[in-house]
C-alpha cells in the first residue's frame, strides 16, 4: 500500500489530471460527433451508436431536442463517472494492479461466466448463450485471420447510414453520381478520402513490387 509519503506526492496530480481530463473530455470530439451526427469516430463509439439504434434511438442533429434526457443525462455520467473513478481508484489501485497477475487460465473462465450470465439474464433464454458463443467463435477466427475488429465494426454500423444517404442523393439527381462532386464539402472529402486510401495501398503495392525484384534476382 502506498505510503502516506507518496499520497501526499500523488494526491496533487491526480487531482490536477482530474480536473484536465474532464475539462478536455468535454470539448467536442468523438462524443459530440456521436451525438449530433450520428458518426461513431472509434470502435467504442461504434458500439454505442449501435446500442442506440438498437433502442430505437437515432443518433442525429436531432436527438438534443428529441432525447434531451438522454442527451444531458450523458453529461451528467460523464462527471458522476469521473467523481466515482477517483473514490474507487484512490483506494482500491493496489487490488487492481494486482488483478493484473492473475494467470489468464483462471480469468478467463471467470470472464465467461460473467459474460454467459450477463447475456442469459436479457431474455432468460440459452440461445441467446450460444449466440454469444458463437460470435466468440467467430472472433476468434478474425483474430487469427488477423482481421481488424474496429474497421468491420465501422462498417457494420456506418454501412446502412452511407447506403440510405447515397440512394437519398441518387434520388435528388436522378441517377446522376455528379451530385457528389458538385458541392465543394463533398468533392473535398471524396478527394481526401482518395488520398487516404492511397496513402494505405501504395506501401502494399510498393512492397509487393520489391519482393517480386528480389525473386527474380
């Protein structure tokens, strides 16, 4: 246990990354595009604006005035989140660091349960266990294929969104794909987009040009 030594050394910087995170955490990034409009920026948000959808909630210019309750009871979490992690974590960060050197053998097991026992309470059904199983199954899989979870769940999630808005414009311009050049936003971001996109291909490419050199020496 940390001596009173060094609360006194760590009482002022947690207290003052306490103050700057939550001051920071507020300012608008991937939360505030999460709710005004409706764009997850990471995995964790991905799975948020999933459980919303999934509540028949649509994330949206709209969902201040349609959810305020909601809305402001996000905010609200988000400090009473930050005043609970500071009454837990002063106390109690010698039992977490330990929870770090128990062997994965008997962790995971225990995670399972909880996890089995978590699903099966939704609707007291087993199926919804094997469901859970085999989702597990199939990550397991991706993971060993080394396919990235983040940019298939992006896509799980922004897919429907991106496919609705494109056949709205198609809709407005009567089949034309010219509408998407036609406003500067739009044009700026498909070429951003390009570039991106290049910038991932193009050490791919180059790689593959390189090994081929070598093979044939």
């Amino acid at each position: 246990m940390p001596s009173r030594e060094d609360w006194k050394r760590m009482v002022g910087p947690i207290l003052r990354g306490t103050a700057l995170g939550s001051a920071l955490g507020i300012l608008p990034g991937g939360g505030a595009m999460l709710l005004t409009l409706g764009i997850p920026s990471n995995p964790v948000m991905a799975l948020m604006i999933g459980a919303l959808i999934i509540q028949g909630i649509q994330p949206g210019p709209a969902v201040m005035t349609q959810q305020p309750a909601l809305f402001w009871g996000l905010i609200a979490s988000m400090w009473i989140g930050n005043f609970f992690l500071i009454l837990l974590n002063l106390p109690l960060v010698g039992m977490w660091a330990k929870m770090l050197t128990i062997p994965y053998h008997i962790l995971f097991p225990g995670i399972m349960v909880f996890c089995s026992i978590g699903v099966f309470s939704l609707n007291n059904t087993s199926f919804d266990v094997y469901l859970m199983a085999l989702f597990g199954v199939l990550g397991y899989v991706f993971a060993k294929l080394k396919c990235e979870p983040a940019p298939m769940l992006l896509g799980f999630i922004l897919g429907p969104m991106m496919e609705q808005n494109l056949r709205r414009s198609l809709t407005l311009s009567r089949g034309d794909p010219l509408i998407f050049l036609q406003s500067p936003i739009s044009a700026t971001m498909l070429i951003i987009a390009l570039i991106a996109l290049l910038l991932v291909l193009l050490p791919t490419f180059r790689k593959t040009r390189e090994e081929a050199f070598v093979d044939e020496d």
